[in-house]
C-alpha cells in the first residue's frame, strides 16, 4: 500500500493544484461579496425560513485543498476554504442536489480517510465560505444560507447578498439551501 498509495496522493495533490489555479484569478462570487459594506443576515433557528426553487443542474465537483486554503466552483456555486481552516490536505465536494431548490450537500473528508465528510462534521478552525447563485428569484432582503437540518428546519447562517448571489460562513458540513423568510 505505500509505494502505490504514496503515487495516488500524489496525483491528488497535482490534479487539486491545477483546479486550484483555475479558481484563482480572483474573478469569482466569493471574493466579490463578502465585503465589509455588504449587509449582513443572521436569523434565529426559530424564524420561519423558506427554501428558494430553482434548479441546481445536479453537478458534483471536488478538490483537494490544505491548509493554505484554496476554492472550488462550478455554474456559480463556489465554496471559499480560506488558510487554516483545516490542517491536512483534505477532499471538499460540493453536490448541487436535483431537488427543485437551490440547495447543496457539502462534504469534506481528511485524505486516507475511510469515513466520509470525517471533517465536515468535525468542523472547521476557520469557518469557509459557500455562495450559491440566486440570479434575482427573490429580493436580496432576507436572502440568507440555510443549514438543512437533519429534524428538516432551516436554520441562517451569517449571510451576505450582493449581485445576484448569497454567500454564508460555514462552521461544518452537511445540507445548506439558499432560503428567505
């Protein structure tokens, strides 16, 4: 297992530096919208939230990112780790789900690991960052990033809006949805 497995990390790593690249031009959603003037929603669990509909595409796209952070994007959804936010390479997929909603299944799993989305539900040191296009279904008052709880209720996360997109801080992983109230 060590010679082939050694070569395997390698690959990853290779493969996650050239996708890592390709995201670094610093065009995307993510470093266009959390910006210190952008207004910021924070609801309770207890308010009453609803999933926005749209349609996702149903895309799965994964990277492998470290501790110098990096992101990874597909049809405008992108997931921002920024540096330290985990301290070993680690694998990020973000699954746009077919549910007539915006939403997402987010995972992120330690490399040699045999238990799926071991980090995500950890949690992470410094809290990532998920942008989910909404391209102007609903008004950007009250936009937020719901967690999907496992009970169903939607509970907001810290969130901005800012040209056609909400943008959430994520302490762990699991299902988030774009959501208003």
């Amino acid at each position: 297992m060590g010679k082939h497995s050694s070569w395997f990390r390698r690959g990853l790593l290779v493969v996650a530096a050239i996708g890592l690249a390709a995201c670094a031009d610093g065009s995307g959603p993510a470093d266009r919208l959390l910006q210190p003037k952008a207004p910021v929603a924070a609801k309770s669990a207890h308010h009453s939230l609803t999933k926005v509909a749209g349609e996702t595409g149903g895309f799965t796209v994964s990277g492998m990112i470290n501790r110098q952070g990096g992101s990874i994007s597909y049809g405008g959804y992108t997931l921002v780790v920024p540096r330290n936010s985990v301290q070993h390479p680690t694998v990020f997929t973000l699954h746009a789900l077919s549910s007539g909603y915006l939403e997402v299944e987010l995972t992120a799993t330690s490399t040699g690991s045999w238990t799926p989305n071991d980090i995500g539900l950890r949690g992470f040191s410094v809290p990532v960052q998920l942008s989910i296009p909404v391209d102007g279904a609903v008004q950007a008052d009250g936009l937020v990033v719901a967690w999907v709880r496992p009970d169903g209720e939607l509970e907001a996360m810290p969130s901005t809006t800012a040209d056609g997109v909400v943008t959430g801080r994520l302490t762990h992983f699991s299902q988030y949805t774009a959501a208003t109230d």
